[in-house]
C-alpha cells in the first residue's frame, strides 16, 4: 500500500459525465461536504444498496449502467417467469415510524402494464405500490411508511411480479416523510458515500507496474503477457468474471487469428461454438483457471471511476468495489485502457473519434456499396450491440407470457433463436451514455419475437433457454494514437516496422437492415471485403499521442470506423492486448514510455511477441 500521496496532482472521478476536479487525493466524497447531508445524516436517513443485499434469490446484479445512472442495481431477468426473491436484514437507528422510498425506473411505459413491475416488503409486509410502474428515468418512487417496533433487525424482500427485468437501485428509510433525495448519477455515487459512511473511510491505495482496466479478451492477453515477464500487474473488471463478449454472460465465439500470441490465447479463447451456446461455460471455466494461477492480482467485480494526473501522464485509476461499495485507488507507471469504451483515456482527456469518417479522409470508398460502408459526410453511426440467445424444443407444451409492451419494437418477427445479427445501433442513441436503452430494447426485440413464434401450434413445445442481459458491444470510442489504423492499411496490406499483429480475416463492417427496407430495426448485415492475405497492426496504435504512459487494446485501439472492422474482433484484440502487456515489460526495464519503446525498442517487442527480425 500506498501513503502520503497527497498534493503532486489533479483528481478526476467521473459518472454519468460529470466530473470533480480535486488538486489533492479525495476520499469519497468530492465537491460540497454539504451535499444532502440533512437526508445523509444517520438519524433521518438509512440507505440500502441492493447489490449489497444478503440473498440475491433470482435477482442479477448490473454493472453495465454504472456511469449512467449511479448505481449497480438487481435486476429480475427471468425470461418471463418471476424470479426468486431478494432478502437482506438490516438494522435502523431506532424504533417508530420509517418512510420508505426505492430507486428504480419503469424502462418500458406505454399503454400496457409496465413489464418490470416488483413489490417491496418489510418485515412481512407488503407495500401498497408496485414499483417500476412510473417514471422512465431512474427516480425515487415512494414506497409508503412503515411501523417498527424492533429496530435491529429489519427485514427488506424485493419481489418480482413479471420475470421481465425489473430493477432497482436501493431502498431508503427516512424519518422525513419528504426527504431530498438526488437523482443524478454524480450526485447519488456522492451521496450514497455520505448515507452508508463510506465518506469517512480512508481510500486503500495500491501499487503495481502495470494496471489494466477491462477484463475481456484483450485485457486477460494484457496481464498474462506482463505477468510472464515479471511485472506485478493488476486487472480490473466491472463484471463478476472474465471474457468479455466471450463469456459465458454474452457467449460469443471468438474469432480471428492468434497471430504470435497462441500460447497466451488459447488458454483463454473459446471453442468455435454457436453463438449463444451454453458451451461458453466450459470455456469460462478454462479461463478464470488460467486468470486464477496466473499471479496477476484479479480485481473482479470492480468498477473504474476515476484516475489522477501528473504532467500528462495518468498516475492512479480509481475503482469501486461493487460488492462493499468501497473505493480501491491504483497506481503505476503504465496502464492499459481494455474497456472497449476508452475510459481511461476519455477521462485522461486524450483524443478519441466516434462514428464514421468521410470516405475521402483516408480513401476508404468501396463504390459498390457506397454510404451504407463509408459516407461522403461524417456521421455518427457505430457498429451496433448484440443481446444473444435462445429457446428449446421440449416434450411438452409451454406458455410464454402476452408482451404488448414488445410487440412495436418485435412487429411482426418471428424466431426461436438469435445470432450475432440480432444487433442494433440508432444514430440518435450513443452507445455508452444509453447502453440501458439499447439493451432494454433488443430485450423488446426478443421477447416479442419469441411470443410471435409461439403463436404457431408447431412451436408449442419450444420455451426460452437463456437470453443474456449483457450488451455485447462492437464498437463505441476509438482512443487516437500516432498512427490511426485504416482500410488502406489491411486492403494493401501493408507492411509496418513495428507491426504487432497479424490478421487475415476480410474487413468486416455491419449496417441496420432498416436502411434497406427491413420492418424491423434490431437486425444487421455484415459486409465483406477481401484482403487476400495478411495484414498488420502497428504498435503506434495500440498507444495514446496525448497520454505519455496510456496504452489501448482492443476495440478502442488507434483507427478509423472502416480501420476497426477487420481486427475488432476478439482473437486480434487478444493480440493487442499481449503486445501492450509484453510493451509495459520493455517500459519497466528501460524506464521508458511506450512511444520510446516502439521508436527505441520495438525489435525487442517484437521479438518478445515472437515476430522474426526482417532486418538481418
């Protein structure tokens, strides 16, 4: 552990967009002490998060929406059938009459019963409301009051009505029976430091060589490469497990090739399973072995939120503990940015590019298709975000639940099944900032397919499997470094002196089917173009030019919207991720930045990598 860091540089913490600048290391609480602290106090007011609750029961935990909404909350993903409820015990200040009020959104209003209804109760009572029935928006709806007469053990129980994705955030017991309570993200990360005493505790500080944000693919092939040379290496994950879009969560195959980092990646890919498969799990299980014997320091299930600065250079990444809530502070000479989102370097302040750039700026045209590969205007539109899954065929009947609520997103789509093609990207939805959106709307999509399909008496026997409440995201921000990776780059397929990885597969960019006619819009298409052999991916774009000691593998490495669609998928990301984990080795021994590394050193990486030296 770390001590007196205080005062050599700027603090950032970031939610839902906001940040709080601090010139010292803060604790919990950035910004006015003040800040509901008449709600906050331990006499008015008793929150409960319910990540934190005792017994999950059928209730899941999202960590996805974090930034967004303030919160890591339960959700009640049954697939149409009410999960089991989630319990916890705790204690208030004293015995009388309690108000009671609970964080949770109706994610789809309408002229329907809203879908993700649930009741609360304490102490065996019910409260008179269904919760998830009145703003869209993540809010305060209240709950009533309640009468206790023994205050050290109170009983909360959350139960689902619907199996169809309720959710909530937290309940709170207030004295007041119109206490303020914030709804902003940045706002309620604060204040929920200040109700549960987090505020008052010192933040553990930790230092290693090397940290990395994001556990998928990449961000494993990271460690596991820095690890092998020595360094002591911490990965963070915002998700109880490790994979990404190849885990058992999201259950996509990974594709692409293994390049010079077959030894590192086979011990965490995937087999070429369908996609949605239940065989991931067996692959997770190989995965979190490897991560587990690995001698890298594992931090699952912690969220990065915020870093510190020094002169252009990132010293510390924040994360917090989605199981205590707690803050846990890492510093190190280097980090690797493998969220997929760019964070890190977005919170850094280095330069990233979003959607799609004219065609004319790096010649990127394919006359064949024209706007629906690259614009003549930039524009924003992305690669869209995938929710797997799937149904089976039984021996007896079964009944799927009536979905209004699904039926003007579904139409009139029928399916038993999805695929990678189940994606969706709207030009008016950001990928990051309404990822809830976008997931809550392929669950629309599925939903309402599947009850089409059992419309049929053949598909009376067929009841849903698993259905992922897990985005897989393609593409979102994209972190600029010295050279930006572009079509040209694999349609030539040329050759760089400090090339890092290898692919061969065709470039590989998806449009909506809804550009051309299709009724719905929760369907993609992929394009192909052919390279006709390998192609290359230089280390200047696996490093951030404005952040002296930020790396980037993965899909938010240094390209072009056209640049990404080649190596973006998970094998080729998993390279990237080896070349910065064996790069932050070379950093370590020369005492050096990337860039120096690869302007400097870069025949070393290579090496280590296992390229041949083309120059003797």
């Amino acid at each position: 552990m770390k001590n007196n860091r205080i005062g050599r540089r700027g603090f950032l913490r970031v939610v839902g967009g906001a940040g709080v600048l601090s010139a010292t290391a803060p604790g919990y609480v950035l910004g006015s002490e003040q800040l509901f602290s008449k709600a906050g106090s331990a006499a008015d007011g008793v929150l409960v998060e319910s990540s934190q609750f005792d017994e999950l029961g059928g209730w899941r935990i999202d960590t996805q929406h974090y930034q967004q909404m303030g919160g890591c909350y339960l959700l009640a993903h049954g697939m149409g059938k009410a999960v089991a409820n989630a319990t916890t015990q705790v204690a208030l200040p004293s015995a009388g009459t309690w108000h009671v009020w609970v964080r949770t959104r109706d994610w789809c209003q309408g002229e329907w019963k809203s879908p993700g209804r649930f009741q609360v109760s304490v102490n065996d009572e019910t409260l008179s409301p269904e919760f998830g029935t009145e703003d869209t928006s993540w809010h305060w709806q209240k709950g009533g009051a309640v009468q206790t007469d023994d205050p050290t053990k109170v009983k909360i129980e959350l139960a689902d009505l619907t199996g169809f994705d309720g959710r909530c955030d937290a309940v709170y017991f207030s004295k007041s029976s119109a206490p303020s309570l914030p709804n902003k993200a940045a706002e309620v990360v604060q204040w929920k430091d200040q109700v549960t005493g987090r505020a008052a505790r010192k933040v553990d500080e930790f230092e290693f060589d090397l940290v990395i944000v994001g556990g998928g693919i990449s961000g494993c092939g990271a460690a596991l490469a820095a690890r092998s040379q020595g360094l002591k290496v911490a990965l963070i994950q915002d998700r109880p497990i490790f994979g990404g879009n190849a885990s058992e969560e999201v259950r996509v195959h990974t594709l692409g090739s293994h390049g010079r980092a077959a030894g590192i990646l086979k011990k965490i890919d995937t087999e070429h399973y369908p996609n949605g498969s239940a065989l991931a799990i067996k692959d997770q299980k190989k995965r979190e072995a490897t991560m587990a014997a690995s001698g890298v320091k594992l931090f699952a299930g912690h969220i990065a939120c915020g870093l510190s600065k020094n002169d252009g250079r990132i010293e510390s990444v924040e994360a917090r503990d989605v199981a205590s809530g707690l803050l846990r502070r890492f510093y190190a000479p280097v980090f690797i940015d493998a969220t997929g989102d760019g964070w890190l370097g977005y919170w850094a302040g280095a330069e990233y590019r979003v959607g799609r750039e004219s065609h004319a700026e790096f010649g990127e045209a394919w006359d064949k298709h024209g706007d629906l590969w690259s614009p003549e205007i930039p524009d924003k539109r992305v690669m869209g975000t995938s929710v797997l899954w799937n149904a089976e065929k039984t021996n007896q009947r079964s009944n799927f639940p009536d979905v209004p609520w699904a039926m003007p997103v579904a139409k009139d789509h029928e399916a038993t099944a999805g695929e990678w093609y189940w994606e969706y990207s709207n030009n008016d939805l950001d990928q990051i900032d309404d990822a809830e959106t976008i997931r809550d709307h392929m669950l629309r999509a599925i939903y309402g397919s599947f009850a089409n399909a059992k419309r049929h008496p053949k598909n009376a026997p067929w009841t849903l499997k698993w259905v992922s409440f897990v985005g897989g995201k393609r593409e979102s921000r994209r972190l600029m470094g010295d050279h930006i990776y572009t079509m040209k780059d694999a349609a030539e397929r040329r050759e760089f002196e400090d090339a890092v990885v290898v692919e061969t597969r065709e470039i590989d960019s998806h449009y909506q089917q809804v550009l051309q006619g299709n009724p719905v819009d929760f369907l993609s298409k992929a394009l192909f173009y052919k390279t006709g052999g390998e192609y290359f991916v230089p280390f200047r774009s696996l490093y951030s030019k404005d952040i002296d000691n930020l790396m980037m593998a993965g899909r938010c490495f240094s390209c072009s919207h056209i640049g990404l669609a080649g190596p973006r998928v998970m094998n080729t990301c998993g390279q990237m991720g080896v070349a910065t984990g064996y790069a932050a080795s070379l950093c370590k021994a020369y005492q050096t930045t990337p860039r120096e590394v690869g302007q400097k050193h870069v025949r070393e990486l290579r090496s280590l990598i296992g390229f041949e030296d083309r120059s003797s």
